[in-house]
C-alpha cells in the first residue's frame, strides 16, 4: 500500500496513553510551590480508590510550557491505562 493512502494511523497496542495537561498560573506565583501542589495532588490520585486503579504513572510537573499574555503555562503529565483516559474528564471533582 502506498503511503499516499494511509490516513490517520493509531497505535493499538499499548494499553496505556500519555496524558499531557496544561496548567496555567499567574506571573507573580511560586513556582516551585506549583509543583509541590501538581505533586501531591498527582500522589491524591494515586491513593484514591476510585482512580488508583487507573494509573500507571502518577501526575508530574514538566516545566514552564510557555509565557502567555496573563499566565505562565505550566506543563503537566500523567499516563492512565487507554480505557480510563477519556474519563478522567467526566468524573467530578470533589
């Protein structure tokens, strides 16, 4: 099959994803303290019954991601198992 004709190609085997979440913060917070707080709410996460389960790695803060006109955006992941990523979103917070 020519490369011409392939469309969108998605990798089926893993059963995990990477989730990537940006995070934005005004110019005059602690930065150092915004990743302590993404820390410990990534290791909340991971004790919780309801999501234990599923997450493979937990969240983590990998940097400033970029400076927009009113806040620095801080970039952030964590890699859930395939099937519950999409659902993180429809859950409520508490």
């Amino acid at each position: 099959m020519p490369f011409s004709l392939l469309g969108a190609v998605q990798n089926q085997s893993r059963d995990w994803v990477i989730d990537k979440i940006a995070i934005g913060v005004t110019y005059d917070s602690d930065l150092t303290l915004a990743k302590k707080l993404i820390k410990q709410v990534g290791l909340e996460l991971a004790k919780d019954p309801e999501f234990a389960p599923l997450i493979l790695e937990p969240l983590k803060m990998q940097g400033v991601d970029q400076l927009g006109d009113f806040a620095v955006q801080i970039r952030a992941k964590m890699m859930p198992y395939r099937e519950s990523s999409s659902s993180f979103g429809d859950r409520p917070m508490r």
